[in-house]
C-alpha cells in the first residue's frame, strides 16, 4: 500500500482541523496516507492545484473561497456537485480531476445523527447562497423538509440557487422560496448559517424573531468564529450548534471516495471535541 498524498486548500486555512481528521481516520482504518493544508494565493487556484497534481498529489478538499473555482476546473463533476455548481473534493486520477461536493451529506449526517433532529416535515432557514450554501441544499431537500427559505443580503443570488433546486424540491413536496435578510419570516425549526459572517467576526444575519422556541441553530463554521453566532443563538432559546460535526462528516464522505473506506466519524468527532476542549 502506497503513502498517497493529499490536502485541504483553501484561503485561510491555518485553523484547519482536516489534517487531524483525516490522520486519524487513516490510524483508524489501517490506511497509509499523508494529509497537509496549503493556503493558497486567492488568484493562483488553479496553478496550485496543478503543481500538487505534478508533486504526486492524490485528492484535496476545497474550503473558502475556492469552491466554485474548483467545479469549473474539474473534469468530471458528480451529480450533486454538478447541481451545487460549487465542489469541496477533488480527486487526480489517469490525467482526470474529478469533483464531488460532499458538503451536504456532511451537513445533514450531523444534524440527523449527531445533533438527533431529522428534519423531515419540519421547516428549514438556511442563510447565505454561496458555495457553503450551494452544497448544502440539495442534500437538505433529499430528507423530505415542509419548507426552506433561502435567505441572502444579495436577493438574486438566493433567487438563482433556489431556482436550480426547484424541480427537486417538487420531487420532495418541499415549498422552496428565496428571501433577503430584511424580509424573513418568524419560528424556523432549524436555521442554518452558510455565510462567511462568523468567519469575518461580522454580527447575526438576521433578527430573532425567526427563532422558533427550542430552535436548532446551526453555524457552518467551528471554533472560535462560531462562538457569537452560537451565544447569540442561546440567548434567544434556541439549541446552538457548531459546524463541527460537519466537519469530519463531510470528511469521512471524502475519505470513503478517495480510499473505498467508510472511516468510524463518531468516534473521531467526539475525540476531536476533547482535543479542542
């Protein structure tokens, strides 16, 4: 068994936990592989990847801002990556760069398993409409949701991703419907922040009123950039949870695709919280 080498790209990327994640599925599941982060220049993407490709490089995960960029380099694209238009995995194979955006199924596994909320008949915010969001919502409408609004400070954006998912959403009898921020309705039983605003240490996107009592709030993103979105969350009443847990969801789906092997993310999430703690 060859040491194959892979990576997370993105900008920034320092705060990644996705090198120990996927070491520890590699101990986990016996395989031989070498996991790295490399932040990259925000115009030199596709020359990055190139020179990893010619360096031996295996498969990459993509993260801010490079999702759209990776989708459009690849050569083949699978479904879901195709109707995200936005990709978060990378796999080089016989001079071929195949996408996929595991982001999704990231996304609902740590809400259905982990977090104990299906969300089957229930009703769905999910804020923002860039890459996060594109991966997000197809998987999202796959488990059979009442509703979900698409929410974003740039109406038209939520507008075309809600369009893209519409014959979907039909096929899953989910009311689908784009808003901007300042014309939200009341009492989500799940909101979903997909923006960048934790990351940019920017306040809430929208007010409290779409809170409904012992909402799920859920923030894509972890550690300390979530901590106001997951206070404010509380203060309000509401079950505050990070994105961690999709985190090495969406990584084990990646592994899966990259070694043929489902590792234990469970255990590897809980252990990743006692690291952090």
């Amino acid at each position: 068994m060859t040491n194959d080498y892979y990576c997370v790209m993105g900008n920034p990327v320092a705060h990644s936990r996705s090198p120990w994640i996927h070491a520890r599925f590699a101990e986990l599941t016996g395989q031989l592989l070498h996991y790295d982060k490399r932040e990259i220049p925000l115009d030199h993407f596709d020359a990055s990847v190139q020179a990893f490709i010619d360096a031996g490089g295996r498969g990459c995960n993509i993260t801010v801002p490079f999702k759209f960029q990776a989708a459009a380099l690849a050569t083949h694209t699978s479904e879901r990556g195709l109707l995200a238009q936005a990709c978060n995995v990378l796999t080089f194979k016989d001079g071929q760069i195949l996408a996929d955006n595991t982001d999704g199924i990231g996304l609902v596994d740590d809400i259905e398993r982990n977090a104990g909320v299906p969300p089957k008949g229930l009703r769905l915010l999910l804020i923002g409409a860039g890459g996060a969001a594109a991966g997000v919502l197809g998987p999202l409408l796959q488990t059979s949701p009442a509703h979900i609004s698409v929410a974003n400070r740039t109406r038209h954006k939520a507008s075309t991703l809600v369009a893209r998912h519409q014959s979907l959403a039909s096929l899953q009898n989910t009311e689908l419907v784009a808003h901007d921020l300042q014309a939200l309705e009341a009492d989500y039983d799940v909101i979903i922040n997909g923006t960048a605003s934790s990351l940019s240490g920017a306040g809430v996107p929208v007010g409290e009123h779409v809170l409904k009592p012992g909402a799920l709030a859920y923030d894509m993103m972890y550690g300390p950039g979530a901590h106001g979105f997951m206070d404010w969350a509380r203060q309000h009443g509401a079950l505050p949870r990070d994105g961690l847990g999709m985190l090495v969801e969406q990584a084990a789906e990646a592994f899966l695709i990259w070694r043929g092997v489902r590792p234990p993310s469970g255990q590897v999430l809980a252990e990743l919280r006692q690291v952090i703690a």
